[in-house]
C-alpha cells in the first residue's frame, strides 16, 4: 500500500491506497477498494472513489473513466465532459 511522507520522513498519510500518483495542484490520484479518486497529501479524501479509471491532472481537468464511458471533470469534481453515464 502507498502512504505519504513529508521531507523530514513524518508520515502525513498513513500507508493505506493500492495506487497513488503524483500530486499537482496539491492532489493526486488515488486508489482504494478498486476505485479511484483522489486525495490531498494528508490523505484526505478531495474527489470520492468512484472511477473505474482516471488520469492525473493537467492543467485544472483530468479524464476519467465510469462503466467504460469516459469524461473530464475539474479541479472540484464538477462534470466538464459528463461520461454518458453521468458521473455526479
């Protein structure tokens, strides 16, 4: 499992996420219990788990998957690009 550690080697979220990204813009993608969402460097929850798949973000959208549908959503989780299975 992946955790988070700061410079000094404090831990700042615990190991706890199958997979976990680089963080941009201060989050990254994260995966846990199969689903991906992400989360701030204290492993605080941003975005809930509820893609199948998703991509880190660039430049304030990432793209994400939803029962093989995909779409792009912001920095807040809102639909830029709803999947056609609207993802909420």
């Amino acid at each position: 499992l992946w955790g988070v550690l700061a410079p000094t080697g404090a831990v700042l979220a615990a190991p706890q996420f199958q997979e976990l990204g680089p963080f941009t813009g201060g989050m990254a993608r994260a995966r846990k219990e199969g689903k991906v969402g992400y989360v701030d460097s204290t492993g605080r929850v941003l975005i809930p788990f509820q893609f199948d798949r998703a991509e880190d973000f660039v430049d304030g959208y990432a793209v994400v998957e939803l029962g093989g549908a995909l779409g792009v959503i912001d920095r807040f989780g809102q639909n830029v690009i709803p999947t056609a299975l609207g993802v909420s």
